[in-house]
C-alpha cells in the first residue's frame, strides 16, 4: 500500500453510486465508475461495491450449517434494529420504519425489515465463492477497459460484522461461533490479496455493537467482547502482508442521531491490534470530528498508516476544501504526514444522492491538493 512520501493520497471507503448504469457490460459500468474517480483525484480507486449478489443473505445462503427461519414474536432480523439508542429516539426511528429508510435520500429505495433471520444451526462450512472470483475478474477487466489505477481494493465483511445478520444457535459459546465466521471467510480474504487488490475488511461492529448489547455493558465488558472479534478477525488474516490489508469501521452510516456512540478512546488500542497496515475511520462528522486529538497521544504501531474520513456521508452539505486540508493537516500533524489517507468517513453511495457523491470526492480531493501544498512547502 502506497504511503504518502510526496503528498497526500486520496481514497474512500468502498460504497459508490454507478455512473451509467443502464448502458454497456457490467465490466464497462465498472470502468466508467474506475474513470470518475480517476478523473476527480482518487489514488486508490474501488469497484463502488457493485457487486449486490455477494451481501449478508448472499452469505446466509451459501455457508453450510446457516439457514433462515420466520421470526419469532418480538425478535428483529439485523442487530442494528434493537438498540438503546432507539429505545430513546423512538419516534425518529418509527417514522424512518415506516417509510423504509435508513438514509433519507431522495430517490432512495425502501428498505423494510425482512420477516425472517439467518440462524447458524450446525457446523459452519466456508469456502471460496463464486461470487468474489467473479467480482475479481469484472474489477479486472473494467481496470483495463479503464486504463487502469495507482492502487485499487475490494471490500469484504469481518466477520465481527457478519455476526450483526447471522445469529448463533448452534455453538452456545460467542468466541466459537465468530471464530467459525472468521475460517468460513478466510478463501475470501485471500482471494481479493492473491489478485493483486488492497483487501479492505468492513468492520463496522468495531463500534455499532457497543449500543446494540442490552442492558449496557461497561467498557471492560465490551473490550472483551471486541477483543474476541479483533482475534478471529486476526486468525482469518493469519499469512497475509499487512501491507495489503486496510481495516475500515465506523458507527454505522444510517442517518440517526448517534448520541449513543461509543468514543474513539475506548477502543482504538484494541483496533490497531488488526493485522492490517491501513486503519480507516470516521472523523469527518459532527459527532466524531473532535476525536482527532486522541491521535496526540497515540503511539501509532511501526508501519501503520490512518485513513481517517475527511468528508462525512452524514450530511447534504459539501465540505469545504479549505475545511477538508485543515482536517488532513490535523492529523498529518499528529502521526506524520506520510502515513495519512485522506478518505471518508463510510461509503458514500446511497447514502447520499449520487450528485452530492461525486461533489464530496471532488472537495476530497481538491483538500488534498491544498493540504500536500502546506504540509510540503514547509
């Protein structure tokens, strides 16, 4: 994975709207999307994530021993509907139920909590899929169709996230049941290095799952209930170079309130943990811009880099680049200029309208160009 010796590089966490997606083969939609990004001064470029068959049911429906069965009176098909912050908010979160919304975008399709859930009721069983091969070889052939890219990644789920949409009735114990996720991604994980990408693992459970435990667990308790995921996630990485390996999480992109998010502090010990050189996180929004000064007294691990978002999926408005080049000399004064990415905060495609995606990626990197001429001039 690229440093940044000469000047801030820019990439972003995964999710991207098509560019012309009624028009040519998937390959060439996927070359198109190569291109905007390209064209707007995206370094490390991703497929936008257009690959929908290779999701949580995709997942429930080809690991062995998962199946999914009818909701039981009072259960929820996904972690993230049964929260404490809900239990606060509840008129937002009804009247964002009943209209089917997580991201209230215009043009957005309705999402309505499906009527059953994935249950894990035996041994699970893994194996490199299809889909992921698949995936590898329209990036390919759209890189080339593209003329190609400094760097490029594919997102993949940890399995400390898969645990959100799959639940265990099987095992009894929590540290077996994720560990049997992380050997059941471990084909995919080496699939996406051995064709030569940047593995980035999704792992937004990193912090969604502290507001998601019920009643609230101190901190100790959900340090232990992190480390358990931070070391399957490890096992499954166990023979990779780090140096391939991009870790992202965040506290989940819907658009709520997020008064119950867990602090950056209590965490970020245990994340620099992963066996990954690159560690992306949200710093762009309202409610976690200000965590960027615990990076003062982090000793950020020989070789690790931060690819902190610069710019947030959580509001319309786009920033400023003289607001994204403070933000990126923040933390290029903290650790070092050359071990800062500039990203976002989470993917930025459906959660925002497609116009205001692009016009984030642009000010993302227009920022860049106006902190590398500081933080160079100097």
């Amino acid at each position: 994975m690229k440093r940044s010796e000469t000047a801030i590089r820019t990439s972003h966490a995964g999710k991207l709207p098509p560019v012309a997606p009624d028009s040519g083969s998937l390959a060439g939609q996927v070359a198109a999307v190569i291109r905007k990004q390209v064209q707007l001064g995206i370094d490390c470029v991703g497929d936008g994530e257009f690959w929908n068959g290779r999701n949580f049911l995709y997942y429930a429906q080809q690991l062995g021993g998962v199946t999914p069965r009818q909701l039981r009176p009072g259960e929820r098909a996904a972690a993230r509907e049964e929260t404490r912050e809900r239990d606060t908010f509840p008129k937002l979160y009804a009247d964002m139920d009943r209209v089917g919304t997580m991201f209230c975008v215009p043009g957005e399709e309705p999402r309505f909590s499906p009527s059953t859930k994935m249950v894990v009721t035996g041994p699970i069983k893994g194996r490199a899929t299809d889909a992921i091969r698949r995936e590898i070889g329209v990036f390919k052939e759209a890189l080339t169709a593209a003329g190609g890219a400094e760097e490029a990644f594919i997102c993949v789920f940890a399995p400390g996230w898969l645990d959100h949409h799959i639940f265990d009735e099987h095992y009894g114990r929590d540290e077996e049941f994720v560990f049997a996720l992380a050997d059941a991604l471990r084909d995919e994980y080496r699939a996406v290095v051995d064709a030569g990408f940047i593995l980035q693992i999704d792992d937004p459970g990193v912090a969604t799952s502290w507001d998601m435990i019920k009643p609230a667990p101190t901190v100790a308790e959900y340090r232990r209930h992190l480390k358990i995921r931070i070391d399957a996630l490890n096992h499954a990485l166990a023979g990779l170079p780090e140096d391939r390996v991009r870790h992202h999480f965040c506290w989940g992109s819907w658009h709520g309130a997020h008064t119950h998010d867990l602090p950056l502090k209590d965490i970020i010990d245990l994340v620099l943990e992963v066996r990954a050189q690159c560690t992306s996180f949200e710093a762009g929004n309202v409610r976690h811009e200000h965590e960027w000064v615990i990076w003062k007294d982090v000793k950020l691990p020989p070789g690790k880099i931060i690819m902190p978002g610069v710019v947030s999926h959580a509001t319309n408005i786009v920033e400023h680049p003289e607001l994204i080049a403070r933000r990126i000399g923040n933390f290029a004064e903290a650790v070092g200029r050359e071990n800062v990415i500039a990203g976002t905060d989470c993917g930025l495609g459906s959660r925002l309208h497609d116009e205001l995606v692009w016009a984030k990626l642009s000010a993302l990197a227009e920022g860049a160009r106006l902190a590398s001429n500081a933080l160079w001039a100097r």
